[in-house]
C-alpha cells in the first residue's frame, strides 16, 4: 500500500458487523475483545488489532473486552501487563472488563471433566516425542495414541490426579479425541491440557496443570458473551477447533471467529523472537527505544495516538497479505504534527555568524508566531544578538548549482530577521569553518531588501542566549524492506539506525518543554523532548520524522 491510499480504506470486517447488526443477530449487539499474552511488550501490529477491536465495539455502542491471556506461567509477568493496560490507554481506548484466562481457569476444568465424560477428550501418557511423531504430517495422516481408549472412569481419575500435582512435568497430557487423520493437523487430538508446576502470578501454585491457548480461547469468549472474535489469520486453520469444543460443549454463546491479515511494515520486523533478540544482543537500548515498533519505542520516537489510529485506518483490514510502505506510517504523523507541533529553532551542527556592524552587546526582541496556521497558539519572543548559530549544511564554500543558501559575498536572511551578507570567512589551521563574520541590512527587518532579490532563508538560534540540547536522530531500524528475507540479523541491521548529537543549539523557549512535548524545528523536522531523558537543564529531543517524505521515488 502506498501513502496515496485513501483514508476510508477496505474493511471486510466493518461489512460483515453491519449486516449481523441490520439483521439482528446477537439481539443486535456486538461484544469483541483483545486478549494479549503479558510476556512481552505490544508493537505496532497488535495496534492494529486494538484499533480493530475496539473501534468495532465503538462504532456499534458494543463494548470490548481487555482479556490477559495468562495461560503460560514462567513467561509471564505484571510488568508486561502493565505496559499493556498503559499502551491501551495510551492509545485511547477504554476497556469495558479486565480479564484474565485464569479468572476461567475453574470453568476451563470443569469444561474439560465433561469432555472427557462425553469421550471427547482422554489423558496420554505419551512422551512429547512420541505425540509429534504420532501427529503425522501434512501428507501422512497420524496415528492414534495407544492411550486413545482409555476408559472415562480412568481419564477422569488421572486428569484429577494431574491438577493434584501427583505427576510431574510431561508426564501426561490431556487431548481432545477428534479425528487423528483430518486434513488439518489441527484437529489431530489436539492438547488441551499439559502439566506445568510453575508459580502463578495470579493463581499462585493451586494449578499443576495449565490449558493450552486453543482449549482457553474460545472458552473464554463464550463466557464472555463475545460476538465476534477477531483474530490474524494463522488461526484460521484453528477455527474448526474453536467451533468443535463450543460445538460439543453445547454453550449458550457461541462467538463467530473472523481472521484477518496481519500487519507487516517495511523496514520492520514484528516477530516476538526477534525483538526479544534486538534487545538480548544489545542491538537496541531496550524495549523503549525509539527505533523499536513497539508501541512504548513508538511513543518515545513521538508518534501519537491519533497518528496510529490514522495509520490503522489508513491500512485497512483485509484477508490478503501485503507489505505497507513505511511512507504511509510516515505520512500520518507527519499531518498531525503538521497541524499541531508548534515551531521552534534548533542548530543541530553549529557555526558561528558575527554580524559585525552591530554592537557587541546588542540585544533586539523579535516576535515569532508558534504556528503560521494556527492565531491561537499565539506568539513567543525569540532574542536576536550579534554572535547567532546557523547549521554548517547552511553555508557552502563551494556551493553546488542552484543552492540558495550563504556563500561567500552572498546575502541570505536569517529567519523572522534580517538579511545578511558573507564578509569574511574565519578557519582553523586544518581549514575547517570556524567563523563567518557577516554584515546586516538594517531596513530588512519585516522588508524585501530594495533593488536585489534574496531567496535563500536559513534558521538560526543566539549564540548569547542559545541553550546546549543533546538530539537523536532516528532512521530505520533495517537497511531493507524485508529484514526477514537477510541470513541473520547482524546483516539486516542497519548500522546508521541512530545518530547522536551532542553539540546542538536550540532556542530558549525549548528548554521549558516537558517530556513527550512536540515541535517542529524549522526546516529539518518534527521532534520530541525525550520521555526518559530529557531535563530542563539538559534538554534532549528526538527526531519523529523528516519535514518532507524521504521516501519519494
């Protein structure tokens, strides 16, 4: 997809919730929910199903569920449901009930029991080994387990005896009884139960047993009277699971699962594993920082909630896979922060202008507005001074066709001020810029120069009353498209994924800014004041996006 799709865009979902709804299915009511696993830290894509989920149940007055899937303990802690909850939030979406699995983890025992007493589910003693091989493959089908007929009497006493905690880990597991040579592999006597003697964070060490995703999923949602339940397509071949356990437990619910697409972004990967492997390997400074896509990283950076659920909108939800170009994320924060950043000046590689025809302690007050489309975010007092910095990509010795910036003998205005002239150029002894002294018209102030045309406008910040920032500046975090097609990851990263800057010079009013406070610094980008590390005494920003598409082809 590309940055020209339209805002409104294909949402299959959408359609199949509005017919339901002008049908009166479910008494007309929808009830969705979005059910992380709290072992980790939420990315982009998962915004995508939070945008889904929750939008949904808003665009139907339903409601949506926020359900903590903690069905795996050992990998899982507060920490991670904490930044989930925050994350939701963050996005500005309000959940109806917080759940967890393990509130239905009595229910979940009692379901199975009656499995096992309608002879849809029995205990096997196999090792896990033998269960793989037992499952066949995609050409072969399985084989039943020589445990598979066991009597009802003797499943039920050994799946009791398995939440007593009498045996040990991979000792037993308990399985559904299907069909051990379907098509799909899924319903080959899938488990719906293993042995697990970890701590719980919820259910301390009351269960020895544990049941698997599957088996905890579409439970959970007919407890909960959801309607529909959204998931990414490699559930689809799950589906006939999810129908066959509601199916045989007869429950009075029986939510309707709809997979969609998942996200898959250029220059990103989204896998779990390889995050987790970008912040082991200390490619990246941890779960937050800005070039990660999760969503706390993402926040760092200074993308904003509106700008995700733009993008979430934007890419629409489908059934086919397809790559988005990072121009269209890129595209939404760049509008919204078009309307709502104020402006400021920043000098991020400093050389010095004296203007040398005015005193050495002048000071003039000038007027600068915070935003030229906006009356309302009114004006500040920027101080113009006889020593003042510009950037260095401002000057040119040498400068190639067409630059209108300052040259030597050239005139250039200094933004919201005057025009200035190139008189002389101070070097060091390795002939590196040092200075530029400059001459001033004094009747440019708010005025074209009479009788000459100058084009070029450079920001510039005091040199007197400048403040020292530190600025970050953020590329991708992968130096291809498809960082997944790449050996290793070594070869994927892209070593030029973050460029500190120690040396910048940014006007004074930037240094009251708060943490998380958006501007756009004239004629480079948007920027924000760092979340973890920016202080009034020493200010750090980070880059969220370039003022102009560098995507363009």
């Amino acid at each position: 997809m590309s940055k020209s799709e339209p805002v409104e865009a294909s949402n299959f979902i959408r359609n199949i919730v509005d017919n339901d709804v002008a049908s009166g299915k479910n008494g007309g009511q929808v009830v969705t929910r979005f059910p992380p696993e709290p072992n980790g830290y939420l990315h982009i894509g998962h915004a995508k199903s939070i945008c889904l989920n929750f939008g949904i149940a808003k665009r139907y007055d339903g409601q949506c569920n926020l359900r903590f899937d903690d069905t795996n303990p050992g990998r899982e802690s507060e920490e991670y449901a904490n930044a989930i909850r925050d994350d939701v939030s963050w996005l500005g979406f309000e959940w109806n009930e917080l759940r967890h699995a393990s509130d239905y983890f009595d229910k979940l025992f009692e379901f199975a029991q009656e499995l096992i007493r309608q002879d849809k589910a029995y205990v096997d003693s196999s090792s896990a080994e033998e269960v793989r091989e037992m499952r066949g493959s995609l050409t072969e089908p399985g084989v039943p387990s020589p445990y598979r007929d066991r009597s009802v009497e003797e499943n039920l006493d050994l799946f009791q005896r398995m939440k007593d905690g009498e045996f040990d880990d991979g000792e037993h597991i308990l399985r559904a009884k299907i069909d051990m040579a379907s098509g799909n592999i899924n319903l080959r006597d899938p488990t719906l139960y293993r042995i697990r003697k970890v701590h719980h964070v919820r259910t301390g060490d009351k269960w020895s047993i544990y049941p698997m995703y599957d088996y905890t999923h579409c439970v959970s949602d007919a407890l909960e009277g959801i309607t529909h339940s959204l998931c990414t397509l490699e559930f689809e071949d799950h589906r006939p699971l999810y129908d066959w356990v509601l199916d045989v437990l007869k429950t009075p619910c029986h939510p309707q699962q709809i997979e969609f697409a998942r996200l898959s972004l250029e220059y990103t990967m989204l896998s779990k594993r390889r995050l987790i492997q970008l912040v082991e390997e200390n490619h990246v400074h941890g779960w937050d920082d800005p070039r990660m896509p999760t969503i706390v990283g993402m926040r760092r950076r200074g993308y904003t909630p509106e700008s995700l659920r733009d993008f979430c909108d934007r890419i629409g939800i489908t059934k086919n896979d397809a790559w988005i170009e990072m121009a269209v994320l890129e595209t939404c924060i760049r509008d919204h922060l078009n309307k709502n950043a104020p402006r400021r000046m920043a000098v991020l590689d400093p050389i010095k202008i004296t203007i040398t025809d005015l005193p050495e302690d002048y000071e003039e007050t000038l007027t600068f507005t915070n935003h030229p489309q906006d009356e309302a975010a009114g004006t500040r007092p920027v101080i113009f001074t006889r020593e003042v910095f510009i950037d260095r990509d401002d000057f040119a010795e040498v400068p190639p066709p067409k630059y209108q910036r300052l040259i030597p003998g050239g005139e250039v205005r200094l933004r919201g001020s005057y025009v200035i002239k190139c008189e002389e150029i101070i070097k060091d002894a390795d002939g590196k810029v040092l200075e530029l002294r400059c001459t001033h018209d004094a009747n440019t102030l708010g005025k074209k120069p009479e009788g000459r045309k100058v084009k070029g406008v450079v920001h510039w910040v005091s040199a007197t009353h400048g403040v020292p920032a530190e600025v970050r500046l953020y590329n991708p975090l992968f130096n291809r498209p498809d960082p997944t097609k790449a050996d290793t990851l070594a070869e994927a990263f892209n070593p030029e994924s973050e460029t500190i800057l120690t040396s910048c010079v940014v006007e004074p009013a930037l240094q009251q800014a708060e943490p998380e406070q958006h501007f756009q610094f004239e004629r480079i980008g948007y920027f924000v004041s760092d979340r973890s590390d920016h202080r009034t005494d020493s200010p750090v920003f980070n880059r969220t996006v370039t003022l102009r598409d560098t995507w363009a082809k």
